[in-house]
C-alpha cells in the first residue's frame, strides 16, 4: 500500500501489523496500525514513527514523497515503541532532524530509550513554525503515560491524536466511513476499556 495525502502535502506514512495478538495484557484480535504523518512545508516534518519491525515500510512510504534526508522535525507524541521505535532508524537517514517532545517526561523517555539526539523539548502552548503551518502541542499526561502529547496544526484544523481516540485495527482503510462502523466502535470500545480508562 502506499501513502495516502489526506490534505494537500499531508501524509499518512504508517504501517499495519495484522500480527498482532496483544497489547498490555488485551486481546488485539484485529491486529494494529502505527500511525505516522508526513507535513510538506517549508520544513518537512513527520509526526511519531512505527514500531522497529516496520521502519523499512514506512521508509518506503516516505520514499515516495520526498528523500527522507530532508526531513527537519520528527514530533514524538509518545515515547511507547509503537510510536517512537522508528526513531533510531530515521535518524540514521535524517541525521539534520530534530526531535520534539514533551518537557520533561518525553526528553526523559527518549533520552533513557535512544541516547542523545538533538532534541526540542515542548510545553503545554508551545509552537513551531512549519512554514505556511504551525504545530500547537498540548500535553495530555496518562493519556495513557505521563510523556503522552497531542499536536494540532490550526491552519489545517487536524489534531495528531496520539493514542487519544485509538482502537487496534489493522486496515488498508484510512478513514472510518471506509470501515465497518460496528468493527470500528468494537475495537474502539475495547481500547477505551483497557487503556485509557485506567
């Protein structure tokens, strides 16, 4: 599958794992998707990663948008490996980039997680300029971990939800009216129950 441009020069780039069983002790029977975001501005950012087994895929994805030598920010909203486990792999082929994260508890994570990179440590308000957009980030500690941030970009009116609204399910479906409602909802429901309910 390839990516898919959801906005004019906005990107999904993720990946799915159909092998997932489970997830923090829950059945994930529908398997999982990573969600990632490519932004073409005047400085290219992509919002979180994948897991490590997946970087190859998702480099392919990002491949056939631009060299991802010239990616400038990588936005980690999450230090768990399903969202940040790419991280050491993009920065071996976007070493100029630099990386975004809650202050202090992402700078922690990643720091303890992938050593010393060039990292931009973000507050709750916090901007960054992208060109013709900006980045907002909000903090939403246990969300379900205290490093946990969404970003919203208010030209475009799109929130990166993290994990906010999430369920496992593995698709080549982008948007949820391309799904079936009930499955969506189910998994959903499941994910509410398990993760952020806690």
């Amino acid at each position: 599958m390839f990516s898919v441009e959801f906005k004019p020069d906005i990107y999904w780039v993720g990946s799915m794992d159909y092998s997932m069983r489970s997830f923090h002790g829950y059945s994930t029977d529908r398997g999982s998707t990573y969600n990632a975001y490519l932004i073409i501005d005047d400085k290219i950012t992509l919002i979180d990663t994948v897991k490590a087994p997946f970087c190859m895929e998702m480099f392919g994805r990002l491949r056939t948008i631009i060299d991802p030598a010239k990616i400038d920010y990588i936005v980690s909203n999450h230090v768990e490996p399903d969202h940040s486990g790419g991280i050491p792999f993009m920065m071996q082929h976007c070493p100029n980039a630099k990386i975004v994260t809650s202050d202090p508890n992402g700078l922690k994570g990643l720091t303890g997680r992938y050593g010393e990179h060039d990292y931009i440590a973000v507050k709750a308000g916090d901007t960054l300029s992208l060109g013709k957009r900006t980045l907002t980030f909000v903090p939403t500690p246990m969300l379900h971990w205290p490093d946990s941030m969404v970003t919203y970009c208010p030209e475009e009116e799109l929130l990166f939800a993290n994990d906010a609204f999430g369920q496992h399910l593995a698709t080549t479906a982008r948007f949820e009216d391309e799904t079936d409602l009930h499955e969506v909802m189910h998994q959903a429901k499941k994910y509410y129950a398990n993760i952020l309910m806690p």
